[in-house]
C-alpha cells in the first residue's frame, strides 16, 4: 500500500469523522473474517455512500485494488495510522463532576487508545486520591503536571464559567488539542486545536425529523 | 419570510446539524444586541462558510433581504421551528448510570426544549424514587410509561449488552427517536430514526491533527 500523501488544509472535517467510521466498518469486517471488500459492499453493508467512500479515501492515497477491492486488515491498518490510532495518546480529564466520571468510565475512548493520565478537580474531598488507579490532581497544580507527563490532549469536563481558565491554563502548559463538553465558547490560541461537543445538537437532527414528520 | 418547502429526501444531514449550529450563532447575535447581518458577516463573525450558509437556508426557503442580510430575530425563529425547537419535548432517559446521570443534568438539553420526563433504571435501589422531581420508573413498565406520557423521543445510556432490548421496547411502545449513547450497533425498524453518538469519534479528529503535526 503506498506511504499516503498529506494536503492537510483541503481535507474537509467531515471527511476525517467519516475515517472513524470506516475504520469502525473494517474492524466489523475483520471480525466478520471478511479479507476483500468493494467499496459498493462496503456502503451496502454500513450504509455508507461508495462515492463518498472513494472520494474520502483518495485524500491520502490509493487503497483499492482493481478487480478485488480493499484489503479490510491493511486499510484499517492504514486509517488507524492516519487517525493517530496506532499508538497511545495519554490524556488530561478536568473535572469530575457527573459528566466527568461518565467521560472517565467511557470505554469507547481506552478502545480507540485515548488512556485519561491524570484527573484535575477542584472538590478538596477528591484531590489526593484515585479513581481507578488514576491520580485525582488539584487544578493548581496542572501546568505542573501536564509538562510532567507531556501530554497533549485534554477533555474539559467542568462547568462552563471555569472553562476558558482551565482552557487558558491547559495550553499554557503545553496541551495541543482540547476536547470541550462545558456549554461555553472558548477560544483557544493558533496554535491550539478545539473541539466542542454539544450533546444537544445530536437530539436537534432527531427532532427536526419528528417535527417534518408531525406537519 | 415565506413558508418553507420541505424535500426532506434530499437534505443532508450536516446540513440539519449546521442549522443547529446557526442558530446557537443568531441567539448570540440577538444576545449582542445585531438586528441584521449579512451571510459574510455571519460567516466572518462564526468562522463558518458563506456559501455553505446560503446553499443550507436554500433548502427551506429565501430568507435573506438584499443590501440588508437576514433578520437576526426572524431567522433564528424560523430555523428553531424547522429544527422542531419551537416547542418542548418530552425525553425518556433509560439508564441512570454514570453516563445517565451526567444526561440527565446535561443543562444543553433543557436549554433546546428538551425535558427528561421519566427515567427508566433496572437498579431496585433507585426503583420508585425521583431524581430533581423526575420520577425513576423500573423497566418492566417501560413500554406503559412511554405510551401513557405520549413519549417520542428517548436516550439510551444503558450497557451495550442492554441497549438493543431497551431500543426494541422503546420503538414498540411508540418511540420514533432514539439517540444511543451505548457503544452497540443498533438496529430500529424503519418506521423510527436512531442516532448514534460516538464521543470517541471526537478524539480521533483532534489526535489526526495531532498525528500530522507529528509527522
């Protein structure tokens, strides 16, 4: 399979989502015992679009192979390594709060290799301790930590007044990329990267399909 | 502004999650005290596409006024009542574990309209008791409560192994949305829309960045 080539700026965001799901097809695939697939069983089976499959692929190189498809074991392979996956990225959990516990019990992001390192938590009846054999670190003392570790990924699970501080704090101390569940709208430097989840925006689609359905 | 025509087949569903995100910008907007913007200034001011802006609104109607831009307050109106936000919805929550507590007080889903109604636990313990006045209804009446309280949408946070027996329930007891928060590859019948919220989808776009800049 060739090494891919890189174009960063015109890989659209909505074509890196969909190489988490493609790689989740093929994982399905290989459990499956399925070698070879094309890019129309591939849509078929996941309900995907092949043009879209084939126009998202071609960014980074050319997987198929004429007359047999891809081959399930090396793509995924090869978006695995694209998306980062191959290794392990350590990550930096604020707040332990409800969300913050339902984050750090997450077993979708420990499969996908993302391994919360270290908790930050203001509440001095959690600082000091673990949770599940993870330290419970107080946020006075996060810049320290987070060089301690290098890490470079941080999940902001705290309430929405504190999280441009925490925010500010994080990529002072080296964090390049911040994963925001507060209900605020942060900013973060050029040289950092932000996503923000907001929950509600997923029940918003399946309201809009009620709503035309109820016309 | 016109009554928008709806040709539902063909609406991307991004572009059903960029409304939601146009309007969270027109609320700010309005929040700031801006009567009209254009689709650049709106684009500038949200680092959103302008194009992308007009060929979304496209679908539902004409809404720009030209030499002014759109109405801030009508707009937002109208996307709310495209996006079903123009009334409350009552939500079945199944599952009060970690992840179903931190829904439950998730303040991003009250804030769109939509209200937990009841919360559905296999948990004795948590059987017949309220959570902020929110009655914790056992599974075994599931289907009554959901057909009593007229329910259509619910939120799965139940472990993966549970999550296709509740979602069985829930569409045959009248629920036509479902939004899984279970790591499983769900199945509903035709005639109801599931969503599946991956969070770890999230990561991965931020550890791609990352895996790039490392390269």
């Amino acid at each position: 399979m060739p090494r891919s080539t890189y174009r960063l700026p015109k890989i659209p965001e909505m074509t890196i989502r969909r190489l988490s799901v493609y790689t989740r097809c093929l994982l399905q695939l290989e459990e499956d015992g399925v070698a070879t697939i094309s890019s129309q069983e591939l849509a078929e089976r996941f309900n995907l679009n092949s043009a879209q499959v084939r126009k998202d692929l071609a960014y980074f190189g050319e997987f198929g192979v004429r007359g047999i498809g891809y081959h399930v074991t090396g793509l995924k392979a090869e978006l695995q390594r694209i998306l980062g996956l191959d290794r392990e990225w350590p990550v930096a959990l604020v707040g332990l709060g409800n969300l913050g516990s339902a984050l750090f019990h997450y077993k979708g992001f420990t499969r996908q290799g993302f391994r919360i390192a270290v908790v930050f938590d203001d509440d001095p009846a959690k600082i000091g301790r673990e949770i599940d054999g993870v330290p419970i670190v107080g946020t006075q003392d996060l810049a320290r930590e987070v060089r301690a570790r290098q890490l470079e990924i941080a999940i902001v699970a705290v309430p929405a007044e504190a999280a441009q501080t925490v925010t500010d704090q994080l990529v002072a101390a080296g964090i390049k990329a911040v994963l925001n569940f507060a209900p605020a709208r942060l900013r973060v430097p050029r040289e950092a990267r932000l996503k923000n989840v907001d929950l509600s925006i997923e029940l918003e689609t399946l309201s809009f399909y009620l709503a035309q359905g109820n016309r």
